[in-house]
C-alpha cells in the first residue's frame, strides 16, 4: 500500500525545527531537478538556492499577513512536493489569488502528492474567502492541466505560442476556480439587474 503524503501548511512546517532546517534545501533540489528536466515552473535554466531561499521567504511574509498560503508535502518526513498562492496586490483584484507554483520531485510523481496539494491549496483559499483562485499552465503540460481539471479549474483563455524556452514557443493555458457560492453568484447578477 502506497503511503499517503502529509501535507504541512506554512505554520506546521515552521513549527518543526528539523523540517523547517531542512526545507529550502529540499525545495531548491526539487525545483532545479525539475526545470533542469524541462518542467515549466517560470525557470528556463534551474534556479540558484538565494533565488529559492528568496521566493519561499516572500511567500512566507505573505502567509503571515494573510496574503498567501503555503504547503509543503512530505512522504517519509522527505519533502515530495511544494505549492503555493498568493493574493493578487492590486486592489480591485484582492479577493482573488494566483496558484503560482506547485511541483512534485520527480521520484514522487504519480504518488498523490500533486493532488493533495492542490487540493489543500484550494481549501487555504476557500477558508481565506478568496473568490477566485487562478492558475496559468504551459500548454504541453497535459497531466497538470487535467489534474487542475479534475479539481473543478476550468480554462478561461489561451495564449498561443506566449511562453518562449529557448527556441521553443508554448501556449500559456489560464484557468480559474470560482469558489463563490451559487446563492452569491445569482445575487451579484440580480444586483447588476437592477429592480424590477
């Protein structure tokens, strides 16, 4: 039987001395494995351990003011797996927030991990009363896109040929979760209605 993996969030894994010593290093060697083995995580060339140690800083900062969430997945204590989304900055945009990165060392692949994740990613939103959460994926990242497919995300628009790698060009796929209620969705259109 295959284990199921922990999902930690941002105040779970800082509350871990050994876990929390060890997971910069952890998410630097899995995301330079996977932009060196072509993954589309917004590197062309893997990027540097202050480039890592840098962005999980910022994303941390952003936890602690409620602009974000964090979660890291572990099989065995050994990180497997990292995503996160933050907060859209501009104002008019704040109840949203943009799944940025999520990815899964490449020994844990087809283990789960990248749907726990996800799915705890979408749960932080929900519980932080983001109204939409949106994600962008290159478009021959097939098993992703039907990942986030299975999870409720549907495409709202197409960028052909937008993300350039190298000599490459790939379309840049953008999708939305609406995690507004129904009953809210059909008031907000009875209030842009008008009465009567």
């Amino acid at each position: 039987m295959i284990a199921e993996p922990a999902v930690l969030d941002a105040m779970e894994l800082t509350a871990d001395p050994e876990l929390e010593a060890r997971f910069v290093d952890s998410a630097h060697r899995i995301l330079a494995d996977l932009v060196g083995g072509g993954a589309a995580l917004g590197w062309t060339d893997p990027p540097s351990w202050d480039e890592v140690a840098d962005l999980l800083g910022h994303v941390v900062s952003a936890v602690r003011a409620g602009d974000a969430a964090l979660r890291a997945a572990y099989l065995d204590r050994r990180l497997a797996g990292l995503g996160y989304w933050l907060r859209y900055a501009r104002p008019t945009h704040r109840p949203h927030a943009d799944l940025e990165k999520l990815a899964v060392a490449t020994a844990a692949h087809g283990r789960g991990v990248g749907r726990a994740l996800t799915a705890a990613l979408i749960a932080d939103a929900r519980e932080a009363g983001i109204e939409v959460l949106t994600l962008d994926a290159r478009g021959d990242n097939t098993a992703a896109l039907r990942l986030y497919r299975s999870l409720g995300f549907t495409e709202y628009g197409r960028l052909p040929g937008f993300v350039a790698v190298g000599e490459q060009r790939y379309d840049k796929v953008l999708c939305m979760l609406d995690l507004r209620g129904q009953g809210e969705l059909r008031q907000q259109r009875l209030e842009l209605l008008g009465p009567g």
